[in-house]
C-alpha cells in the first residue's frame, strides 16, 4: 500500500500541474490481494489506514478533490467493503458508496474470479452531490454492466458518472469501450472511467484504458492498456453547457405510463 500510495501521490502532482480540478483514480486503488484471506487481512479503517490519511494530506495540501477506489472493513469482520470515497480539496472525506454489483465468475476448465467470497455488496445508490465539475453520481466497474443504477442517478440530477475499474483483459477487450459509451449516450451524462492496468498478481492482470466519454457518446479522452514505468494521468474538459444543449435537443422522455420509473 505505501507503494500505490506514492504512485497516486504522484498522479496528484501531474493533476496539480496540469490544472485539474478534480483527480478521479481507480477502483481498489489502495490494493488488490491474490486472495480472498489477504484480501481481508490487509483492510484498514479509513481513520487509520495511511493510504487514506496519505491521500487527504495530499488533498489538503494541493487543494484537489480526489474520487478514489478502496476496501474498508465490513462489520462482520469476515469480508470487506469494495467503496468509493470522495475527497474534497479540504481533505474531508465528504460521500462514500458501496459497489452494489459483484463480479462473480466461474467458468468450467477457464478462471474462477468470486468477489463476493471476500467482498460486501452495498444495498443502495447513493444521491448525486454537487462538486466543482458538476454533478457526481459514483457507480464501481461491475456496475458498469447495469444500465438501471445509472439511469437512477441521471434521474436524480447526475451530470458525470464514475465507473472506476479493474476490469479483465478479455471483457475489457469485448466490452468496455462499448458499455462506457452506451451508459453516457442513454444517460445523457459524462462518463469517467479511472481504470487499473497491467500485472497485480499471478492470478489478476488489468486492462486499462482509462477513459472519458462525453454525453453525445465520444471519446473524450483515452489511455492505453500497456503499463509503463511510472502512472500515467489523462485530462478532459467537462463542458456541461455542450451537456445541456444535447439533453435539450435530444429530450428522452420516459415512458413510466408503462414501465417503472428507475
């Protein structure tokens, strides 16, 4: 953790200088453990984890809000929370959500990958807040594979949706670009997707391509899916005047005379 917390230390100070106003890093940006039992031994309490103390310091200090993957502890002490926290630029965590979808796969004679033997589902969506962006409504990787969450937060006010990630090389391959793109075109919202990349383990290699996908469904901005000798950081504009315009022009008018409303 102190090394990841010196590669997102470093991300803060590319942010700093290229002028962002907000840095948004990756699910599970404080670790990922080739095992379930690691995966539980390691988790701290935010209070006292120096990976999160280390981050609201740096926060504080460059008076930049940052939206960062973690684990904390569930209550029963047998698995731990997959969340995602938001910093402000004071370095007050100020919103925190609970991934709702995990990624449970078991695939006869190919891999085995069951979040859910170490991990807490969440059991709400939590409210758009407003930020110096706009409005942000949190949603984790998994999560990027249901449309309703999403829809539930453009209902409620959302204007940028997260999707941090650690998603496979093969399912990143098939399907992130086209389910980032879909999740900004239906919703009409801009979409940013921090994503890991590279070899954590012998068991867990990320795709990457880390992304920014404009409500009109374009790519804002992308990064590759190679690991390189120090982390990288891409910067996209959110225009939420172009935002307007396309919402306006394009009405999507629900039919809950017929279906339930999300």
């Amino acid at each position: 953790m102190t090394h990841n917390l010196s590669q997102c230390q470093l991300l803060i100070k590319k942010a700093v200088a290229a002028g962002a106003k907000a840095l948004f890093l990756p699910e599970a940006s404080d670790y990922i453990a080739p095992s379930a039992a690691e995966t539980v031994s390691l988790v701290q309490p935010t209070s006292v984890s120096p990976f999160v103390l280390g981050l609201q310091s740096s926060a504080r200090e460059h008076r930049l809000s940052i939206n960062v993957g973690i684990h904390e502890p569930a209550q029963n002490g047998k698995k731990v929370k997959n969340t995602l926290v938001w910093i402000d630029e004071h370095g007050e965590i100020k919103h925190r959500y609970q991934k709702l979808h995990l990624f449970d796969v078991d695939i006869p004679g190919g891999p085995v990958l069951k979040e859910s033997n170490s991990v807490e589902k969440g059991e709400e969506i939590i409210p758009p807040f407003a930020t110096g962006l706009g409005n942000v409504g949190m949603l984790i990787c998994f999560d990027l594979r249901f449309p309703e969450p999403s829809l539930s937060l453009r209902r409620q006010g959302a204007q940028i949706i997260t999707y941090p990630s650690a998603f496979t090389v093969p399912t990143g391959r098939a399907h992130w670009s086209t389910l980032l793109r879909a999740r900004a075109i239906e919703t009409q919202s801009y979409v940013v997707a921090a994503a890991q990349v590279g070899r954590h383990n012998e068991k867990r290699t990320s795709y990457g391509h880390s992304m920014i996908v404009s409500p009109w469904g374009d790519v804002v901005a992308e990064l590759g899916g190679e690991k390189k000798d120090e982390p990288e950081i891409v910067v996209g504009e959110i225009d939420l005047r172009k935002m307007e315009k396309i919402r306006k022009e394009m009405p999507l008018l629900r039919r809950t005379d017929v279906y339930p409303e999300i």
